[in-house]
C-alpha cells in the first residue's frame, strides 16, 4: 500500500481533531498539538523525508488553523520532522523509551524553535516566561500523549511491515 | 537484519530536501506577509474557517460529557452514601431541573448581554461560541454568525463583563475572534479615574498588561479600564478590565501594570458582536 494516503489521512484527522476535540483537552491552558504528535510519529516510523514532508504540510495546516501569521511552524515543523526522522533511523529502537524520549526533546525543541521565530517576527509574549509557562508544560503534555497514542499511531502508519506487539513497534 | 537494512535505508538524509522545505516555508512567510487580505493564503484561511466549523461545533457538542466529568470530580467532596440515598430519589427531577436549569442560565446570561448592550447603546447582534482556542499561544473563538449575520471583519465582541475581542476572519456563517488575551492583541483604553491612554496587550501567562501609562497617571489596584476610542477600532467605553496589580523600578519608564478582564473568557458561552465597527486588518497586533 502507497504510504502517503495513510500519511495525508493521518494528517487530515489531526488537523480536524485540532480544531475539534484538541481545545477542550487543555489543561491550564495549554492545547495538546496533535498534528505534532503525528508528524514525529510519522518521521520516526517512516524516516526523515516523510518527517520533513509531513511536517511542513502539518505546520501550515498548524498555522492556518490558528490566527497568526502563517509559515513560522511550517517552518519548525519541517526541520523537527526532517531531524526527528534522521534521529529515529540512526537509533535502533526496541522499546517504548526511545520513541517517547524523542518526542519529549522533539517537542520541547519545536517549542523552542517556535517562540524563538516568534520573537525574531515581533510577536509572540515574553519568551523566557513562555519557557516555563507553555513550552514545557506543552513538552511533558505532548510526552504523556505520546505514550498513549504513540503505539496507536505507529500501527496505523506503518501498515506496509505489520508488527504484532507494541514493543516490537518502537 | 532485514529490519537493520531497512532502518538504514530510511535513515538516509537529503540535505536538499530539507533546504528546500525551509525555502518553501519561509516563501509561504513571505507571502503570508506581502499579500494582502484578499490573498490566497488568506482566502485558504477563510476556507479552512468554513471548513472547520461543523467540526469546531461537533466537538463543543461532543466534550460536554467530558467537561460533566469535570465538574463532577471536582464536587467529590459529597459522601457516597448520601450521593446514593438521594441518587434514585431525584434522578427524574434532576433530569428536568438540568434542563430548567439550563435556560435559566442561558437567559440570565443572554438578558445580561442585552442589558449591557441596551446601557452602551449599540447596535449588537448576539453568537454563541462553537469553537475554542487550538493553540497554546493563540487565543482565539470560534462564533457561529458570520457575514450572513451582518459581521464584518475587524469588528468589536463583547460580553456581560466587557470587552471580549475582534473580528479576525470571517465567513457567511462564522467567524473568528481574536481575543483581547492574545498575546498579538492590543486594545487603546483610558484609566476611568486619572484618565490616562495606555495599550492593554494579552500575554500567553494568562494576564492582560497595561503598557505606556504616564507614570504619573499610574492607576492604583481596582482602576477600572475602558476602550477610549482611539484607532477606531473599538467604540469608546467599552470596559477592558481591572487593576490588579502595578509595580515600578526607578529606572523603569512606564510602570507594570497587571488587569484582570471582568470576562471569563475561558468559560464565555455567549458573546455580541458589535456592528459597524470599522474594519481593520487582520494581522497580528491589529488591534489598535
């Protein structure tokens, strides 16, 4: 089976999960970003060019969804895919703790990525309170929800060499 | 080994491609930028509104078990016996009084805004909120009235309390509202006592700040905020919020001031948008 349908599909589900369901689950006010969450599920099953690729088409989803300029987590996205991909090929993993792992740095560097392109443009708040106020919080949200859905997700997408547990999945 | 050989595969970069996905995010930037509102970005963000919205509403629709789950742990305080004895006594007369109870609020809530739109004197039309913030950094609601309602782009959203935000994009049947908590939000208000124009900007924290007070004119806590009407953007008088808090450092230039909004902007369920205000652009920091 072609693996960009179930990529696309992927990705089309989060960006309406994102605009759906994604608000209500915010905890003190930070918003699960669930099309992030596939794309690293996405780069670490398929590798960096489907990383790259996904995360500049899930950044721009990201970015016309919300109200901001439009690019700047396309832009974040892409290179965290992209790096993300190369991570997890270069990284023999057997197990839950890797992938898990690399999410929460994934996530915590795009976070990072993200205000600081923010601040660069002139927008965004204060980027040292924004440190601890969303984006890591946003980091250990994202690691909590990768250890839930990350199995989910990688099934799905890795439909091509089916594994028949989860820890084979990692 | 066949796995081995595989993941090597994958792990093989192209340099190229991730230049090239840079390149093509930072055009996108670009012209984000330098295209204007009527734009085909912009238009792709105005479709994607239109798209959204069912989805948007579906899912306000479905989470209300969950946001029940919610209130419900939060009241576990009551013992599991009395829950129990009184359980299968009032469980018809709660399923009515959840529903009389609704209207009530809903009525309280709406006779509320017309009260307050009625003492501003402004020509309102009234929405419910379909969608909530998607975003961490962003602060922004979806409404269900769009052009079709007579909305317009860049006009003022208020509520019981206040102040709620602005028009940011908009549709025949929604819209989307920047809210004054967002931190690309700046809103020109006046201290009601001393009189002095200031910005009140939103800030992720949660907080709103008012910035370049005089610091003559520095309110003290419980100052009341109003929009003073300048930029056009939002009509005069609007209240913006309170005080909570001012600090100042001698070396400091204008003093930190902290405002609470009197909306709860989380919790808003019904908002009215202020009609005829004058367009603006929906870039960020638009405001005023």
């Amino acid at each position: 089976m072609n693996k960009a349908f179930p990529a696309a599909l992927a990705l089309v589900v989060a960006a309406i999960l994102q605009v759906s369901i994604a608000p209500h689950l915010a905890v003190f006010g930070v918003v699960p970003n669930i099309l992030f969450l596939v794309v690293v599920t996405l780069a670490f099953v398929q590798g960096p060019v489907a990383g790259g690729v996904s995360g500049l088409i899930g950044g721009l989803l990201f970015d016309l969804i919300g109200t901001s300029i439009v690019g700047p987590y396309a832009l974040v996205l892409s290179v965290v895919g992209y790096t993300t991909g190369m991570l997890s090929a270069n990284l023999f993993a057997e197990g839950w703790i890797l992938p898990v792992t690399i999410v929460a740095v994934a996530s915590l560097s795009a976070e990072l990525a993200y205000g600081i392109v923010l601040a660069v443009l002139g927008l965004g708040g204060t980027f040292w309170r924004d440190v601890l106020t969303v984006m890591i919080p946003s980091a250990v949200y994202h690691t909590v929800l990768a250890v839930l859905a990350y199995p989910w997700l990688a099934r799905y997408l890795r439909a091509d060499r089916p594994m028949r547990s989860f820890r084979r999945l990692a | 080994m066949k796995r081995l050989e595989i993941d090597t595969r994958r792990g093989a970069g192209r340099p190229v491609l991730l230049v090239g996905l840079v390149v093509a995010a930072l055009i996108l930037t670009t012209l984000w930028y330098r295209e204007g509102d009527s734009g085909p970005l912009h238009a792709v963000r105005r479709g994607i509104v239109t798209v959204s919205q069912p989805f948007a509403a579906a899912g306000t629709f479905v989470t209300i078990p969950l946001r029940g789950l919610g209130n419900w742990l939060g009241g576990l305080g009551t013992s599991r016996s009395d829950y129990d004895a009184l359980k299968a006594q009032n469980l018809e007369l709660k399923q009515r009084l959840a529903g009389l109870e609704e209207a009530k609020l809903e009525n309280e809530r709406i006779r509320a805004l017309v009260d307050f739109a009625k003492t501003q004197d402004l020509k309102t039309v009234g929405a419910g909120v379909i969608g909530r913030p998607t975003d961490s950094r962003q602060r922004s609601i979806m409404i269900d009235r769009g052009t079709g309602g007579g909305v317009k782009l860049g006009d003022a959203v208020i509520a019981a309390g206040g102040l709620v935000g602005q028009v940011v994009e908009v549709t025949p049947w929604a819209a989307r509202v920047r809210l004054i908590t967002d931190s690309d939000s700046g809103v020109a208000v006046l201290v009601q006592r001393t009189r002095a124009n200031g910005i009140v900007r939103g800030s992720i924290q949660g907080p709103l700040q008012l910035e370049f007070v005089d610091k003559a004119l520095a309110p003290v806590r419980g100052d009341v905020l109003l929009t003073s009407g300048l930029g056009g953007v939002y009509p005069k008088d609007i209240v913006v919020g309170e005080v909570t808090d001012v600090s100042s450092q001698q070396v400091d230039l204008f003093p930190t001031i902290t405002v609470a909004s009197r909306v709860d902007i989380d919790r808003i369920e019904e908002v009215l948008v202020i009609l005829g205000a004058s367009p603006t652009s929906s870039q960020p920091g638009g405001g005023e």
